[in-house]
C-alpha cells in the first residue's frame, strides 16, 4: 500500500507537471503568434502605404495643374529629367568597357564567358565583405540581360537531366541564407538544378551580391539554374524597400547606369517554371481567371512594373486636348490643391475605370506648355524610374533646358518608335496575380485588400487550375512563413520562403525544398544565424518579441493625435478614463491592423485605475519629444514621423538625378503636395522652419543622409510629451524658404 500509495503521488506530480509545462508552452505560443500578427500586419500595412503613395502620383499626374510658375517649375524638375547623350545610349553599348578597374582594386575579377570557377570565387568574395567593382557588374548584368531575352516566359525543367531540383523562396537581400543553402545543400552544378522563386533584392543589406552570385550561376548552368520574377523585382518598389537605396550607395559614380539596366533586366526574368509538366513554381500564386497559355505568350518585357496599369494614349487626340487645356484653362487657373470631389483611383494595382485613366490624360495639363514628344520619349525611355517617367511624358512638361524642336513629322515618327509597348489589360491583370496573389482557406477568389494587388485564392481555384493543365501541385513563396514552409490546399500549394530571422534574429526559420524524379517534396529548415541557436524558446520569443511591440508603439506615437480623437468619442462625459474595450476598439479603428488588442494590453498598457484607462497619461508615454535642439511643432514632428516611409520614397522619386540631395524649395513643394494629399494642414512657415533644421550644414540643399539622420535623432532623443497640446495650424502661403537666410 505504500509503494502504491508513493507511485499514486509520483503519478499525480508528473500530471501537475505536464499540465504546467503544457499551459507553459500554450502561453508561449500565444505570444508567439501575436507577435507573428504585429509584424505581418505592420509590413502589409507598409505595403498598402506604398500602393496609396503610388496612386497619388498617379493621380496628380492624371488631375494636377499648377497655379504658379514657381509649382510648374517644380513640377517640371520633377516630372522630367536630362539625360546625357551618353547614357542614353548607355544600355545598347558596351559602356561598361569604358570603365577603367585599377591596380588597386583587390575584389574579385570576371572574365566571359563565365566559368564555374568564377561563380565560386565570387560567392567567397562576397562572404568575405569584399564588393564586385563596377565594370564587372554591369558587365554581368549585359550577359544576363542577353540571356534572359531568349528564355520563354514559362521556364520547363526536367528531373531527368538532374539527381533532384531545389526550389528556393524570398531571399530580401539576406546573402547570409543564400551561402547557408549552398553550403548545406550544394553549389550549383549540372547533377543539382536549382529555382529560386522571386524577390531575391529589398529589404536586406545585400541584394546585390546576391543578384550578382544568382546571375553568375545562371550563365555558367543555364539549363540547371533558373530564376522567376517577384514582385520586389520592380524598379517602383526598390524605390521604398531599399534596393535603389543600396545600389546608390554601394556605386556611387555608376549606380544610376546601373539601376537603368537592372530595370531592363528585371522586365526580361521568367513569370514561372514547371517542372516534369506538373509542378508549377511561381512567386505568389494563381486566381480564378489565370491562364497559363497567355502567360505563356504575352511580352513579358512590356510589364515595367505592376504597380500601375497605363493605357497607350492616342497622339492626335492628347495634342488636340492639349491645345483645348491651353485655351480653356488661361481664363482662371485652377488651385494648387488636388481637387477633393475627385477621387482616387482604386488601386494602382488595378486599372481604374475612371475615364482620364482610360483617355490616358485629364483636362488638367498645364497651360502655354510647348510639348516636345521626340526629347521627352527620348529621355523616358532611360529614366532610372520608366513608369513615373512615362507619367512626365504623358503630363506634357517641358524639357529642364531648351532644345531646338524637330518638325512634328520627325517627333511623331520618333515618338512612335521609341514609345515602349504597352500590355493589354488582361495581360497586365495574368501578371499581377501570379506576383501578388495570397492562397486563403475559404472557398473562392477575392481581391487582396491586405496588400492592395493580386487576389486571395481557395482551395477550388487552386483545384480547378491544377486540373485544367493537369497538375500535381504548386510552390509558391511571398509570404513569411515561421518555419520557413507551409502547406495548404490539402497539401495542393507549398509556399517556401528562404529569408531566416526575416523580421528580428530569431523570428522564422527559412527552407527550401527538393523535387526528385518522383517529385515528392522534400523540405529542409534552417536558421543562418548562429546566435539564435544558443538561445531557449523562451528568450527567442522574448527577443522578437520585444522588437514587435517597438514598432508597434511607433505606429501607435505616429497616429496619436487620430487616436486622442477616437478616445474623446468613447470619453462623452470627459472623464479621461475609458475601459478597456473602448481602448481596443479606438486603437483598432485608427490603425487597422486586426490585432488582438485585448491581449497585446498587458504589454502596452502598464497602469489602470478602476480598471480603466487613463488614455491621456498613457499618449503622453508614447509622444516623442521635439528633435534635439530643434524648433519643431510636436503636431508635425507626429505627422513627420508617421510618413516617414513615404516622404523617403517622395525624395528619391524627386532627386530623380539621384544626386542624393534636394533644394529647400524642392522640399516645401513637396509637402505642399504630399499635405493636400493626406489632407495635413501646416504652414508654410511650419515647413520651412523643418526644412531649415533639417538642412545640418546649412548649404540651402537637403541631403539624403540630412534627412534620415533627422528620424535617428528623433528615436535617440525622445521620451516624453503631451500630445493633446498639438496647436492646430491652418494652410498659408505668405512664406518663402527657398534660400537658408530667407528667415
């Protein structure tokens, strides 16, 4: 009786201890994937700020008329750029063979045709931080270009020709996870074929290492390496997610030579692979109208980017509309601001139905502006951003410097012929979905609203594609998974994704997968980083954890004045305290994110009273304070804050020489702009006084460096600040801080 009594108390502590551990793991999970939630949700909602960013461009370019020869100047220097004879012709010349490579440079040197040997070389080199110089890079980017152009649109392998085909998902630029996946799975070689599945550039330190090592493979094994497009290889969203960025500051002297051809080069990569006929490989996924037939035939090249559909506008028509513009509109020029009772288009990654969009042009063209076609086509077809450029051009703004006019006979001979195809609607749409799309569990096909392009697609559409062209299965990537894979679908669509500790060291695993004859799949995890290996799950989850919530506080400090307001709605009696749900239902309504908020309480509200909030306590912790010795409004330092993505994107797109700096004046217009836009109201004074502060060294020139260092500053010097004393300032246009001494 006492041993059993004794085996009875043993039995019920390994109970106790089992339900403990197993409330201890739930719990750890539970953080686990609300963290998952913050980041995916803040790096969507970036993606749909990008989308908008776009759709205003798009829309002033379709609405906008300047009403003072100071925004038509600004205008012009925005929406055209000069270009050098010879970088014009900088993509069909051996322009590379100019560039002289010195004694002194110790990198690695290619010679072509590649061989094995360089391929391997380079990928060592670049694990030893050295940089390829520029001559070989642009020399590489010509021999990939030329190989790229005589690829099918749909890539067709075969286990027969390899022992097995290793299909590699997004890399963002991490070069660390692409030597991991060579070291653990094997360089590339005749017997090992290798796919990788789209964005390898963005986000990480190292795209272009990495496109240098994916394209010297490809030239050495052309039949066993091959690579499709995603949808970050788009020249309009490396100008947000860093890869122009990189470029420009890796290659200071070439990188705009470079950018040009790297924006060719993109446009000529492959849409998919199948491998055997039954396993399709795509970036993002498929929807209910995706025809890989069309796929098959369309001109890829003619897919700059997917960020905006643009119709090909009819010469004749847009002259005479822009001689009625120059006519009707000298009489009373219209504001500068973009007209409220119009309204968006729907989505950049949609085509909009709108008739200006479908004319091509508005009514709003600015007046007594001559239009040169021949110097305009000329110059768009080698902007380092195509898309906005064709925008410059449609617009109708004059050349930056005065040249001699053709006859209108030449400049429409000219025009026709240098004008770059434009796609059909359909053909843009097939292309859309397969880099954008998402596969969901419910049945059907629906718009992504997260992401702003592509569709959400079922399990039906999933299996009525896989049984119109008689298919096993398909790999997708696009999405961050935690273990680096998934499957769904009923084991129909794989998504692989090979970027480890993608949001913060420690966050996901990447994989990749293997296909034999017998096309099972055959997934490989990995972490490329080695410190998260010492580490419990415990302390990893709280790692990434930890950097989730700052950068959820920040989106939370960036809408404070939105969220004060909402509070006030719940507060009706003025209490300055609200309960709980009242707190998760305006924060949600503010940002939404579709967080759990409930949950997420405990690590962002640290204080209660009776149980409920005081909200204007808690805004007070998350306010930043002013910059550090700079005379700024705490209203625009929020509003700064909040747009700070957009308005990095809005100086890139503006230094359009990427000279890497902008006049003051530059930068007024352009908040001038971007406030109607988002419907911020700040004085002109307001914007001068930021952009004086902003100027460091005072040379009347706001530098790239300048104003990124200004949000360093802002997140090193902040603690406090009441966000409900913001003054609310009101629109002016008495100012001028188009010189530093103007104030």
């Amino acid at each position: 009786s006492v041993v059993s009594s004794s085996l009875q108390s043993h039995g019920l502590a390994a109970a106790l201890i089992q339900r403990w551990y197993r409330r201890y793991v739930a719990r750890l999970e539970m953080r686990r994937r609300c963290t998952w939630s913050i980041f995916q949700s803040i790096e969507y909602a970036g993606q749909q700020d990008q989308v908008k960013l776009h759709n205003f461009f798009s829309y002033l370019v379709d609405h906008f008329t300047p009403s003072s020869h100071n925004e038509r100047d600004f205008l012009n220097r925005v929406f055209t750029e000069e270009q050098s004879p010879q970088a014009s012709e900088m993509q069909n010349s051996g322009d590379y063979e100019s560039i002289e490579v010195p004694d002194s440079y110790t990198g690695p040197r290619l010679s072509f045709p590649l061989l094995p040997d360089h391929a391997t070389a380079l990928v060592e080199a670049f694990r030893r931080k050295q940089r390829l110089h520029a001559r070989y890079v642009l020399n590489l980017l010509h021999e990939a270009r030329k190989h790229l152009v005589q690829l099918p649109n749909i890539n067709r392998v075969s286990t027969c020709y390899s022992e097995e085909i290793t299909v590699c998902g997004d890399l963002h630029g991490q070069l660390d996870d692409l030597i991991f996946i060579f070291y653990k799975n094997g360089l590339p070689s005749p017997e090992r074929a290798y796919v990788f599945n789209g964005d390898f550039v963005d986000r990480g330190k190292d795209s272009v290492e990495i496109l240098m090592v994916l394209f010297a493979f490809m030239l050495v094994y052309p039949k066993e390496f091959h690579l499709n497009r995603g949808n970050h290889e788009d020249h309009i969203v490396n100008l947000r997610y860093g890869f122009t960025k990189e470029v420009m500051h890796k290659y200071k002297i070439h990188g705009k030579k470079i950018l040009k051809l790297l924006q060719d080069v993109f446009c000529w990569l492959p849409l998919a692979t199948l491998v055997d006929e039954k396993v399709l490989i795509l970036h993002g996924g498929v929807s209910d109208r995706t025809d890989l037939e069309l796929l098959a035939k369309l001109d890829r090249h003619k897919i700059v980017s997917t960020m905006r559909y643009k119709t090909r506008k009819n010469k004749k028509q847009a002259e005479e509309k822009g001689n009625a513009n120059q006519t009707g509109s000298a009489g009373r020029p219209s504001p500068w601001f973009l007209p409220q009772s119009r309204s968006l288009p729907s989505s950049p990654l949609r085509p909009s139905t709108h008739k200006a969009h479908r004319a091509g042009r508005s009514s709003s063209v600015p007046c007594g502006v001559p239009l040169d076609p021949k110097e305009l086509s000329r110059r768009v077809r080698h902007s380092v951003d195509l898309e906005l450029e064709r925008c410059r051009q449609q617009a109708g703004f004059p050349a930056i410097k005065e040249k001699e006019e053709p006859s209108s006979s030449e400049s429409e001979v000219d025009s026709d012929a240098e004008e770059p195809p434009q796609p059909t609607p359909e053909e843009w749409r097939q292309v859309v979905d397969i880099l954008w799309s998402d596969p969901m569990a419910q049945e059907g096909c629906r718009a992504n609203t997260v992401r702003g392009g592509g569709c959400y697609f079922g399990p039906n559409v999933t299996e009525q594609l896989l049984q119109k062209y008689n298919l096993q299965f398909l790999i997708r990537s696009h999405e961050c998974k935690p273990e680096g894979y998934e499957f769904c679908h009923s084991r129909k669509v794989l998504t692989i994704f090979s970027a480890s500790n993608y949001y913060e060291v420690g966050s996901n695993r990447g994989a990749y997968v293997k296909l034999g004859p017998d096309l099972t799949p055959h997934i490989m995890q990995f972490q490329a980083n080695k410190a998260t290996h010492t580490l419990t799950m415990r302390q990893r989850i709280s790692r990434v954890e930890e950097s989730a919530l700052r950068a959820l506080r920040e989106k939370l400090f960036a809408h404070s004045s939105d969220i004060l307001v909402e509070f006030k709605k719940h507060d009706k009696d003025e209490t300055g305290l609200i309960t709980l749900s009242d707190w998760a239902a305006a924060v949600e309504s503010v940002l939404h994110l579709g967080l759990p908020w409930r949950m997420l309480r405990p690590q962002l509200v640290s204080s209660l009273t009776d149980n409920k909030l005081a909200y204007k306590s808690w805004l007070e912790n998350l306010a930043k304070e002013k910059l550090s010795q700079q005379n700024i409004q705490s209203s625009l330092l929020e509003t700064l804050y909040r747009n700070r993505s957009n308005l990095e994107t809005i100086f890139r797109i503006i230094d359009s020489d990427h000279s890497g700096s902008i006049s003051l004046d530059e930068f007024r217009h352009t908040w001038k702009l971007f406030s109607s836009h988002m419907n911020i109201d700040i004085t002109d004074n307001c914007i001068c006084d930021l952009a004086r502060s902003i100027d460091f060294n005072k040379d009347g020139h706001i530098d790239i460096n300048e104003f990124l260092e200004a949000f360093r500053l802002v997140e090193q010097s902040c603690s406090g600040g009441d966000v409900s004393d913001c003054p609310q300032v009101t629109n002016s246009s008495n100012s001028d801080c188009s010189s530093p001494g103007a104030h």
